[in-house]
C-alpha cells in the first residue's frame, strides 16, 4: 500500500485553504504587492517603492494575526477603501488548475470537506461569487468566524468544536507553514503543503511538510470506507 492511500483510509474528513491552495494565489500577490501600494503612493504623495515598504512594514506588525487578514483594518489604516479596490480587478480571481475536477471527486468519495480560510468575509463573499467555489465545496468556516487566525491555536479548538472532527483522522491542505505548524500542534495527523500556490511562480522548495506542487497530485481519491 502506498503511503498516499495509507492516508486517505486514514481520513474521514478533509479541510482545505482556500487562497493558494484551492485558488491561484497570483490574484492575491498582484493586489497586495502592487495594486495596494499604488494606490497608498497616490493617496500619500509617495513614490512606489516608499508606499510599499511603508506597507510591508504595518503587514509586518499584524503578521499572523487577525487584522492582518482583516478589509476593514486595513481600509481604517491606510485610508481607502479596499474592498472596491478589490472588486474592480475581481475578474482576475480564479480557481487552480485541476482543482474543480478534485473536488467533485473528493465529495463523491464519502468524505467530509470543509473549507477553512483566513479570507475576511467580504474578500470571501467577492470570490465566492466570481468562482462558484461554495457550489463545490458548501461548508466554508473563516477565521473571523471564531475571532482568531488559523496560525491561533484558538482557531482549531474552535473549529472542532464547531465542526466535531477527529484531528487523527483528517487531513488539511494549506500553503502557509505557520498555519500548518499550527494544525500540527492541535493533533491534526495529516498534513500537505502547497508548493506552487501562485500560477505565475515556480514551486518552494519545502522540508518541514509533505508537499505537493497543487492539489490535483492527491488524487484520485479512493471511496471512504463505511
């Protein structure tokens, strides 16, 4: 038996990141490494380069936390509004390559699936609608759902509590490795890292996790067995 069947007998639910791991994380890159600090220079008087290292700076205060993932903090701190920036470049969100095809046959293995994202509900609500995600996958909880981050160990006790899953028999799909490192602190036995999250870059080189290039790899699913 391979070690990737050996895993899916295992698990009997499966949760899954949403940006980098189930959509191109390329959209996000673009937005926060260009098209905010753009707009912080024009509204600033900055050249680009100053906006953007004024702007890695304040992520860099917030890194892992809940404001950091947060429209509204950021639109009150930098005095904009983000969530229209967001919606007038919406066409450029787009699932993975291979991801819906996965999907529909990780739900017609018999396994629960969830989606758990650190996404603010208003970048959510914008995906969802541009991508039909929450037709494939219609459980979604978010990290503001349970006021902590997915790097918080609040997040996974709040999760499973919410959601009832047995941590030794799930399996959770991420790209970030601090929120991996988190799902392993709470007992969660099966983890994979996303190497390739962005469409537009190559695939990191990864030693901390078991790592697939994109989530297609972890297919095909065999049935769940009752």
């Amino acid at each position: 038996m391979t070690e990737r069947r050996r895993i899916w007998e295992e698990t009997e639910t499966v949760l899954l990141d949403m940006d980098g791991t189930l959509l191109d994380l390329a959209f996000d890159n673009r937005f926060w490494l260009e098209r905010v600090p753009r707009r912080h220079a024009e509204q600033q008087g900055l050249d680009f380069d100053t906006a953007l290292a004024d702007l890695k700076q304040r992520m860099n205060r917030v890194n892992g936390q809940l404001q950091w993932y947060c429209l509204d903090y950021w639109s009150e701190a930098l005095g904009f509004d983000l969530e229209a920036l967001k919606r007038q470049c919406d066409s450029e969100i787009r699932l993975l390559p291979g991801v819906e095809h996965f999907l529909d046959d990780l739900t017609a293995s018999g396994r629960r699936v969830a989606i758990a994202t650190n996404a603010h509900p208003q970048v959510l609500a914008i995906k969802l609608a541009r991508t039909g995600l929450d037709r494939l996958v219609p459980e979604i909880h978010t990290a503001h759902e349970f006021g902590a981050a997915k790097e918080s160990p609040l997040f996974w006790q709040r999760l499973e509590a919410e959601m009832g899953f047995a941590p030794a028999r799930t399996l959770f799909v991420d790209d970030s490795l601090p929120v991996l490192a988190s799902a392993r602190d709470h007992g969660i036995a099966h983890l994979t890292a996303v190497a390739r999250p962005a469409s537009d870059q190559p695939p990191r080189p990864i030693s901390d996790f078991p790592a697939v290039d994109a989530i297609p790899e972890l297919g095909p699913v065999p049935p769940r067995d009752q």
